[in-house]
C-alpha cells in the first residue's frame, strides 16, 4: 500500500511510502505577496493546524504533478491560470533520507475562492508571508516557512 504513513530514519512518522509533496500558491500581483494556506480537520494528521495542500505521491507521479493533484482534492478545481507545466519559483525539499517532503511555491498572479473542500480541510485563508507566522503552523510548514517566503 502506497499511501499509508512510514517511519523515516530519524525516527519520524511521515504520510506516503513513496514522499509527499504540496504547494504553496503565491499571488504576487501585489508588493506584499499572499499565500493560501489550508486548515487542516481536526481528525487528519497534526489536525488544528494550518499547513498546504498537499499529500502522498502516487506511483511514477511527480512532485508536482501529486502537489497539483492534492491541491485539487482539498480545494476543489484549481482555475486556468495556475501553472501546471512551469518550473515552480521556489522547491524546497524536506530530506529525511529514505523519505521526502516537496514544496513547489508556484506565483499565481492573482488569489481565487476555492470552490470546494475535501474531509481534510477545515478552512482555507489567504495570507502575508508575516502573519502566517502567527498562525498555528504545521511543524514542518513553520520550519520551512522563511526559505519559502523570504518572511523575516
């Protein structure tokens, strides 16, 4: 089973036997960029905090091609001007040996509503790169955070 959580060489509980990865959508349209961020459900992995969409890659599946696929299971159909093809601005990976985590940030222009919501996602919001981190942060989001966004 590929989607099922798996225990790293430093000990860690990750979800997806073959790496994760999720993307971080930047309108940056604007001096002050925002980023959409999702509540994760109370009943799913580190519930109560707000992480992005995002989850286990799939067999032969990229990382971004699993990040967009999660993006749209959790927020519903992602509109025409997210890039699908393009090299992302940033990558960030998460090496924990035998497993990974990949962060695509992706510029999108302009923010959207998300039509839709999986069991997964509580709520969603658009946010600066500063106030993300004031909000409850999934761990591994709030390590990651300053290489993503440039936040101070």
């Amino acid at each position: 089973m590929i989607e099922r959580f798996v225990l790293c060489s430093r000990g860690c509980q990750h979800w997806g036997a073959l790496g994760a990865a999720g993307v971080l959508l930047r309108a940056a349209a604007d001096p002050d960029p925002r980023y959409l961020l999702v509540l994760r459900h109370p009943r799913s992995h580190q519930g109560g905090t707000w992480a992005l969409p995002g989850g286990a890659l799939l067999p032969g599946e990229s990382a971004l091609a699993g990040a967009l696929r999660e993006a749209e299971e959790e927020l519903g159909p992602l509109p025409a001007h997210i890039p699908r093809a393009h090299p992302p601005a940033r990558a960030y990976v998460d090496d924990h040996g035998q497993w990974s985590y990949t962060t695509l940030v992706l510029d999108i222009g302009t923010m959207f509503e998300p039509s839709a919501a999986n069991w997964e996602t509580a709520d969603w919001t658009w946010v600066s790169a500063r106030h993300a981190l004031t909000m409850p942060l999934l761990p591994a989001l709030r390590a990651a955070w300053p290489a993503l966004t440039d936040a101070v």
